[in-house]
C-alpha cells in the first residue's frame, strides 16, 4: 500500500477498533492519543468541544495493520503518530482537499516539521513554530529533599473554585487556550480524586498535580501548577513526587510527563525528580 492509505472516522468506537491494539504497543510515545480517546470514550465525544472529533488510521498490508493514526478535537491542533516526510505529505494533501481548517499540530518533533511544511505546500496556510515540549518517564523517583513545610493531600470539594481558577492561571500562564471549560475540568478532577495539592501547615493550599487515567499502564503527570507569587518554595517539586508515588503504587507501569523546553527550572525540577528523556515534541500554529 501507499502512504496515502488513510482511513478517516468520526466513530470513535470503529478508530480504537482499528487503531486500540497499534496506540497501546507504545504507551508512552502514544500517551496523548492514548488518554485523550479514553477520555472521549468515558466522557464523551464533546468532552474537547461542541464540534465532533475526527480521527484517521494509516492502514498497511503487513502484519501490523495500522502503521499511524491521528485524532483531532476541533478547534484543537490535530495530534499525529510518528510519520514519515512521505506519509505527512499524503495527510496534509488529503486533509487540505478535503477543505479541512486546522488550528496546528501537535506531533513529535521530526513529524510536526514535516507535516506544517506540507500543510503550507497544499493549503497555503503559514506555519509558526510555537511550544517545543520534552516526553519524560519516571526512572527511580527522588523525593525532594528537604521537603517543604506542609503535606499533600487530594483536592475535594471545597476546592472546585480554586481548581477552577487554578487551571485557568496554568493555561495563560503556558499560554495555551483551556482545553476544557474550568468548572468542567475542577469538577471532573474532583470526581476522579486524582489531583493532589500541597497545602502548609496552617490548611492553605499552594500548588497542584493531576494524573491521567491509567491507560495501557500509563499514567501521565498534569496539571502541575503553583501560583506565581508562592513559587521557588518547593511546593511543585513535592506535590509532583507525591502524585508519582501514588501513580506507581496505583500499578501504573510507566509514569509520564511533559514539560516546555523553554522553562529550564521545571526541566531541572523533574530530573531531580527521576524523569528522564523519552523523545520531544512540538506544535506549530496555522493561520
């Protein structure tokens, strides 16, 4: 078959058919794809947004059906596997043919490149680099030490509120648009009882750390935020570890996070931590 083989779905039931068994072969590399359908999948398709979701499998005639897959939840940038400069190529032509509007990319590094260069070749749209994002997996966790004054604790429902503007502060602050409404998303981590914050001795909370849902054994570390004026303290640093430790005592076999190569301080955070280098990431805008 040829690179452009692909097979395009808004059933999100018929793509994990196809894709399921292809994503959970590399759990990590595939950890947004893996979380966000699971998400859709047990929240609903417009969990990301009023429009439907789209999703693509690249199929092959060898003994792996599915060689990549895509998702996108309008008006998020569309989220790739790992492709070739070829198979990029077929994608952004199809798409671009078939009239789609994309706000970006979000893929690994060499597969982004390609794909906003193709998607400037067929659809006349500009390409702007933005975020350049590094995949970390949790070696031997190190507990920071000393630790700061307080505990970590999960969030409850006296704290919907201030998920809600916490996480809204976080998307400005990476300068990112909310991928759900604040509310929605305080509610649903204080539903799922996976989001930790640490507090002081006195009950006053000062930073948080989520994790994703174990899928295909991984579990990804989110949300890590600490208002501005309460950083440099160690707070982010001890609610991170305490949300990993509780990641792998939960049986995740692979703990996950991603950070932004342009803060060198959460970079040098999490090594102290014990995550170590997967693969990098990046997302280009359109416009």
């Amino acid at each position: 078959m040829t690179s452009d083989d692909w097979y395009f779905t808004q059933d999100l039931d018929e793509f994990l058919a196809l894709a399921g068994e292809f994503l959970r072969s590399r759990p990590a590399r595939h950890t947004v794809h893996l979380t966000v359908t699971e998400g859709l999948r047990s929240r609903g398709t417009h969990l990301y947004g009023e429009s439907a979701p789209e999703f693509g499998v690249l199929r092959t005639d060898t003994g792996h059906p599915v060689r990549a897959s895509f998702f996108r939840t309008p008006p998020h940038p569309l989220a790739l596997t790992a492709l070739t400069a070829a198979e990029a190529d077929a994608l952004a032509r199809r798409l671009a043919a078939a009239g789609c509007e994309l706000s970006g990319v979000n893929a690994d590094t060499d597969t982004a490149a390609a794909f906003a260069a193709a998607w400037q070749r067929h659809s006349g749209a500009a390409a702007t680099l933005g975020k350049r994002l590094r995949l970390h997996r949790l070696g031997e966790l190190a507990v920071p030490r000393p630790a700061p004054p307080g505990r970590a604790r999960t969030a409850g429902e006296a704290e919907r509120e201030l998920l809600a503007q916490w996480y809204a502060e976080f998307c400005a602050a990476v300068g990112e648009a909310a991928a759900r409404n604040p509310r929605e998303w305080a509610d649903d981590r204080v539903r799922r009882g996976d989001l930790l914050l640490w507090e002081t001795p006195d009950g006053t909370p000062v930073a948080m750390a989520g994790a994703s849902p174990r899928v295909a054994g991984q579990v990804r570390v989110n949300g890590v935020y600490t208002p501005a004026h309460l950083r440099g303290r160690g707070y982010a640093g001890a609610v991170t570890a305490e949300v990993s430790r509780t990641a792998l005592e939960s049986g995740a076999a692979e703990v996950l996070l991603f950070t932004d190569l342009a803060n060198p301080t959460s970079n040098r955070l999490y090594r102290r931590i014990g995550y170590r280098p997967v693969s990098d990431f990046s997302l280009h805008a359109f416009g």
